[in-house]
C-alpha cells in the first residue's frame, strides 16, 4: 500500500530538520566524534521531535514512508553522521518487531521503542564472519521453559546503551535460514556479557561491542515470532531499510561537497580564489553529479518500498542505491579531503570526519561487495 507521504510533506520535513540541523546539532559534531562518547542530548533531541516513530505506519504515529526515513537520514547526516545513526540503530529493531514478532511482543516493546523511552540493537556478526549470516555459529538450546545461547557476537552498534538486543542464534545444526531464531536479549541477563567496545576509524558515537553468551537462558515468549519464521520476515524487513543506508552516503556526500564549495571559494592561490581554477570546477561538477544520481536510487528504492514492492522485486534495486551511494559518497568525501589540500588532513578541519564516516557506511550493512552479489545475480537471472 502506497504512503500518503506527499512532495509537500517532504519539503517542509526538509525544511524543518535543515533548520534544527544547522542549530542545533552541527555544532556537536566534532565533540561527538572526538571523544566517541554516546551522544545522550542528540537523542533527547530526536526524542524531542518524534522521528524514532517517523517511517512507521500512522498507527503508530509515523508517516508510513521510507522516503520520509530517507529525507531525515540525509538532512541529518549532512552535519552529523553520529546523530542520524541514532535514527538507524532504533528503525532497525523496530522494523524487526513490526515485521516478525507476535502481538504479545509488539505491545510490549513497540511503544517504547517508537517513543524512545527504550532503546535496542541487533546482533548478527560473529568472530567468523559477518555477511554469511547462514553460518552462524552461536547457539540456542532448547531447555525447560526457554533457550541457553551460548557463542561470540562482534560489532553490535548500539549494545552498550540498549535496554534489550534482538540476538540471531542457531536453534539446530546445520546452514541456512531456517534454522535460525532471532532471541530478544534483555540487559542484565545472566550469562550475557557485554564486552569489548570497539575503537573506530568512523562512526565513532555510537559504540559497537563485543557480545558474549554463556548459556544465557532466554525465556520461551522472547524468542521472535513463531518458530524460526521471525528470522525469515526480518530479513525481508532489512531488505527494505536498505534505501535508508543510502541515504546515509548521500547526506554525508551533500555536506562534504558544500565545506569543499565553502573552503575553495574562500581560499586563494596565485592570485585568485582556488574555485576559480578550470580544474577544480571539474572535480566539483563530478562530486554534484554524482550526489544526484546516488540520491535518485537512493529514493527510487525508497518509493519502491512504499508502493509495496518487496522480495526479489525489491532486492536488486536496494543493493543498487546501498552500494552506490555509499561508493559515492566515499568518492566524493576523498575528493573533498584533496580539495583542501593540506589542511585536509588535519584533525582541525570536519572534512576529515566526513572521509573516515564514509569508509564504513561501504562495509556495514551488508558489505558492497555482497550487494554486488545481489546485482550480479539479478542480472544474469533475467533481461532488463
């Protein structure tokens, strides 16, 4: 079913983040990333304003639209790649419960979430792999009343400050999906250790740990969904966030490329501003092309999804506005750095910032490589 989310909506969402944006949450920035402490007053902020509900159904208080998600991400992530993963790390387990959990586990979560009076995270990468999510290796043994996980969880973004994380673990031998549950793992589960905290090139505001399991016993009721089949409609629902991992690339390259305008406008060389300079008006034109063509997949995607499109209809096209953008973005960030030059590199100017954020939006959510999988596959499978 189509979202209501008009052209009108979008350009006054725009309007609004743009203006609190620049207020209130680019001067944090730089402090965020420094000292890669969670920016607590960033999500009082989007608390403040409602957006952890935003790209949910009006019945739970958001628009219905992942364009509407994919506008908030990238006005945001034009001044603070930290602030607008905050909107990321609270969409994902939301859609996961929206999409697998049972009635019982929708009431007693979903508000809270959608409100932001609960935070969550979830954990699929193990020590042995991360975008083989068939193999996983942690386990879930079925006992009296419940399930002991036992096994190593890496780079869970958003653990050390989540009230509960949504834990894939294998319930019996063997590869693929099916026989995988997805287990809603409350803090202060005994067996359950929060562990190492990562020290990160990018992204640096919002933790990722380490996660250890001991045979932590896990309630029946908190294993998602019926059966295994939670794992299954999760899949299909982060499927559908894809467009706003794009997104992501598409804010962060949009900032970059307006501090390289602002810093060659400004900054002169044998005589003139450097933007005056053929060569320099070439590698702007590029970086602005690029940008609009990474954000027309980008909210292609998006559209798609809110016309209802889903499953191997929809794979191909999120792989494509993921990957994309996200190279994009790492390329014109690089770009950016070179049109400062010297001072480019130094901790002293953001574009730095905007260069280490934009390496790992290529690798998390589903690598590059492995969307390039998906295209591959798409297009020797059929004629387009």
């Amino acid at each position: 079913m189509a979202s209501n989310f008009t052209q009108e909506d979008e350009r006054a969402l725009r309007q609004m983040l743009d203006g609190v944006a620049k207020k209130r949450i680019a001067p944090r920035a730089a402090a965020i990333d420094a000292t890669a402490e969670y920016p607590q007053d960033m999500f009082d902020l989007l608390k403040e304003l409602g957006l952890f509900a935003l790209p949910f159904p009006p019945e739970f208080g958001g628009t219905g639209s992942s364009v509407a998600a994919c506008v908030a991400v990238e006005e945001i992530g034009r001044h603070c790649y930290n602030t607008a993963y905050l909107l990321v790390t609270q969409w994902g387990p939301v859609g996961a419960i929206l999409a697998g959990g049972r009635p019982d586990q929708k009431a007693r979560y979903l508000q809270g979430l959608l409100k932001g009076d609960l935070r969550a995270a979830l954990s699929v990468t193990e020590p042995g792999g991360g975008s083989d999510v068939a193999n996983i290796q942690t386990r879930a043994e079925k006992r009296p009343g419940g399930y002991a996980i036992t096994g190593t969880k890496i780079w869970c973004t958003n653990s050390a400050n989540a009230d509960f994380i949504l834990v894939a673990a294998k319930t019996s031998p063997g590869r693929g999906h099916h026989n995988i549950g997805l287990f809603i793992v409350e803090k202060g589960t005994p067996g359950f250790l929060l562990a190492r905290k990562e020290n990160k090139l990018g992204a640096r505001g919002i933790p990722s740990c380490e996660l250890r399991f001991d045979e932590a016993l896990i309630p029946e009721e908190n294993l998602l969904g019926e059966g295994n089949a939670g794992f299954k409609l999760v899949m299909e629902a982060f499927n559908r966030t894809r467009p706003i991992i794009g997104a992501r690339g598409v804010g962060l390259a949009q900032g970059a490329l307006e501090l390289a305008t602002n810093f060659v406008k400004e900054r002169q060389a044998f005589g003139q501003p450097v933007a005056e300079f053929q060569g320099v008006q070439w590698m702007l034109a590029d970086m602005k092309m690029q940008i609009e063509a990474a954000r027309l997949l980008v909210y292609k995607a998006a559209a798609m999804v809110d016309d209802g499109v889903s499953g191997k209809a929809l794979a191909p096209w999120a792989a494509i506005a993921k990957c994309y953008a996200s190279d994009m973005a790492m390329k014109v960030a690089t770009d950016a750095v070179q049109l400062f030059g010297s001072a480019g590199i130094s901790r002293d100017n953001p574009i730095e910032r905007y260069f280490r954020d934009a390496k790992v939006l290529q690798i998390i959510e589903g690598t590059n490589q492995i969307q390039r999988n998906i295209i591959g596959r798409w297009v020797l499978d059929s004629t387009h």
